[in-house]
C-alpha cells in the first residue's frame, strides 16, 4: 500500500508539473494570473485557427436609438445574439480631475455589472482606457504632451499612481457570482499610441518615455496592486503603418514579450476610412497585408493576435460584413488566426453623435448581410462561443 502510495503521490506531482510547465510556455505577463485568465488565453489560442470572435465597443449601454434599456444590444436586436466580445473603457470609472462632479461611483457600478452580465453570458472582456490629459485636464484629444510628467519623477506621477490605484480596485472588484471569481479583463491601454491624436501618441513623447509608461503601469498594477485578472494588448493604428515597412513601423514603442500578452491592430483605415483614398479593391489588399503582418509577429512572439478595433463607420456598404470584414480574415491560413474583431460603439443619436454607429440596427441597409455575417460558421457570437473559462 506504501508503495502503491508512494507512486501515486509522484504521479499527482508530474501531472502537476507538466500543467505548470504548459502554462508557463504561455509566457503571459503575469506568472500568477487567475485560473480563470489562463484559461481564457489558452482556448482563445486554441480557437483562434479555426473561428473568429465578434466584438462591439459598449454594446450594453445604449444603442442608435435607445439608451440604458436593460438586456438590449443593437447586435442582439438584428442578430438574436449578444457579442461575443464587450469591448468597455476605463475612463468611465475615472473623473478627469479631483474636481469633478460626483457620478462616478454610480458608472462604475453600472459598469461592473454590465461586465459580470457578459461573464455570465460566457463573454469576453476587453478595456481600452481614453485617460484625460494628466496634465491639462482636458479630453484624451488634447495633445498636450504629458507622458514625461507621469512617468516616476514626473510632476504628475503620484496623480497617475492615484489613476491607477482607483483602476486596480475595479478590476479586483470584478467578481462573478455564484463562486466569487474574479472576471478577467484583455487591458488595452494606450492603444493606437503609433499616431497623433492623443496625448500618449507617438507624436508627443519619445519612444523610450512610451516604454517606461508602458512597463510601470504593467509593473505597478500586478506587482504593487497584486491585479492577477488581466491580460494585457497593445495595439497600434494601421494608418501610421507603411505597409512595405510594417515590422519597424508596428513595433514602435513595443515594450517586450514579458510585457504584453496579445498582439492587435486597430484598421478602419483598409476598411473604407474616408481619409484613405486608395480604390477599394487596393484597400481590400492591404487590408489582407495588415492581418497577415499583424498574425506572423504575433506568431514570433507566440502570442495571441487580435483585430483588436475596426470597422466602418454608419455602414453604408450593405455586404460590407461579409464580403470585406469577413472575406479578409478567411483570406488565408495566416489572416484566419485573427482571434476576434471588435468593432466600435454605436453612438445614440439623440443624446450623443449623429451617424456614428459601427454596428447594425435593425432596418439599417447592412442589417441582413451582418446576419449573414453571424450565421457563418467561422464567426462566433456569444450564443456560439464554448466555455472559454474553462480547461
């Protein structure tokens, strides 16, 4: 019986150890991320060749013309289905200043929950985080250069550090109900930082500043606030990438493996972008290019690659969802290992922007075609994704 004992307890050791030694080759950034986390990363790996996930920026919200009602999404009111993939951002839950109006309690909590509503549904989480200018005050917009005065040293650092102490407390509040798990996040912040729009951009602070911004923050999240539900995704703009010089260009202020998880783009340029004056057969091409270049540095790197924001905006184009957004990514073997595509939100009109909607409402002209689009069968939605938070 000792011996009998005795074998078994090496045998329980080696099993263990072999799954160790699997989720240690998934080089995440975080060695003691959630269960749950590990899981979602290895079946989104495991995935990725053979489906794409479909994604819609604030879905839950409001829609092109309703605002706050609940269970309701555009996506599900054309397609029967919710999103497989909630994109949501950070700044809803940060005031802009210490002067702000109270009000943020109550969008973190709306945010919390519409976060474990998708949980529970089997969604995925993704968080992008528009930051206000840290040192102006103003919107994200304004390109006051203010990386250097976050960063340690900087006259904005222990306000940046306060940003992210609110930031780690949300995410560690994002328990699921029944067994208290924790939710895990895809943390995207400074996306697009290859641009010069925003005050993180390229165009306002130099690349090893962006780099220190990068890996403080991942530093001080995990290490500091011990938040161990995230993955973390950096995603630059296609339209400051050079095709013809896509390696150099992408990689612009990439802080390291050890520091990001998933390789994304963000492309509406290829996809019908009114600046891009290219013909459309030729943006369709690049369009191809750009996931093919975006999949084989991830492949290098192994890791995840994501399209991590695209699309057109008020969809003029009715079969743009099958014959441009999902013909590009069946294009070939290396374009389908896209993991998801996340398209932006749909504004409502009467309280917010006209026209600004990147997903269909019902009676819009794309409407039939995106049902078309959900219906195949590569492209998940959320009544079609596995258990994606299990082994």
């Amino acid at each position: 019986m000792r011996i009998l004992t005795f074998y078994l307890t090496i045998f329980i050791f080696l099993t263990l150890l072999i799954s160790c030694s699997r989720d240690m080759d998934l080089g995440l950034v975080d060695t003691n991320t959630t269960r749950e986390t590990r899981n979602l990363y290895k079946n989104l790996m495991h995935i990725a060749p053979d489906a794409v996930l479909f994604g819609h920026q604030n879905t839950l919200a409001y829609g092109v013309h309703w605002r706050g009602d609940p269970n309701r999404s555009d996506v599900k009111d054309v397609t029967g289905s919710f999103p497989a993939v909630y994109g949501w951002d950070a700044h809803n839950i940060l005031p802009a200043t210490s002067t702000d109006p109270p009000g943020y309690e109550a969008q973190s909590n709306r945010l919390r929950n519409w976060i474990r509503d998708g949980y529970s549904r089997g969604g995925v989480i993704t968080m992008s985080w528009h930051m206000w200018n840290p040192v102006t005050g103003r919107n994200f917009y304004d390109t006051t250069p203010a990386v250097y005065a976050i960063l340690p040293g900087g006259d904005r650092h222990e306000y940046y550090r306060d940003q992210l102490d609110t930031l780690a407390l949300f995410f560690n509040s994002l328990t699921a109900e029944p067994d208290g798990e924790l939710i895990p996040v895809i943390f995207r912040p400074f996306h697009e930082h290859n641009g010069d729009w925003f005050w993180w951009c390229k165009a306002f602070t130099t690349e090893e500043d962006f780099i220190t911004l990068w890996q403080f923050t991942i530093e001080y999240l995990r290490d500091e606030k011990n938040v161990h539900n995230l993955l973390y995704a950096i995603s630059p703009d296609r339209s400051r990438i050079d095709l013809d010089n896509f390696r150099e260009d992408f990689l612009w202020g990439y802080p390291g493996d050890e520091y990001v998880d998933i390789i994304g783009i963000d492309n509406y340029w290829d996809l019908g972008h009114p600046a891009n004056k290219t013909p459309a057969p030729e943006q369709f091409g690049q369009f191809i290019r750009s996931l093919e270049y975006t999949v084989e540095i991830a492949r290098e790197k192994n890791k995840l690659a994501a399209l991590t924001e695209a699309g057109l905006e008020a969809i003029p184009d009715p079969v743009f969802w099958t014959e441009t957004l999902l013909a590009g990514i069946l294009a070939n073997d290396i374009t389908r290992e896209i993991s998801w595509v996340l398209v932006w939100r749909n504004a409502n009109m009467e309280t917010d922007r006209q026209n600004h909607y990147y997903a269909p409402y019902p009676g819009q002209v794309s409407a039939e075609d995106f049902i078309r689009f959900q219906e195949h069968p590569f492209v998940l939605f959320e009544d079609d994704v596995p258990d994606l938070y299990k082994r």
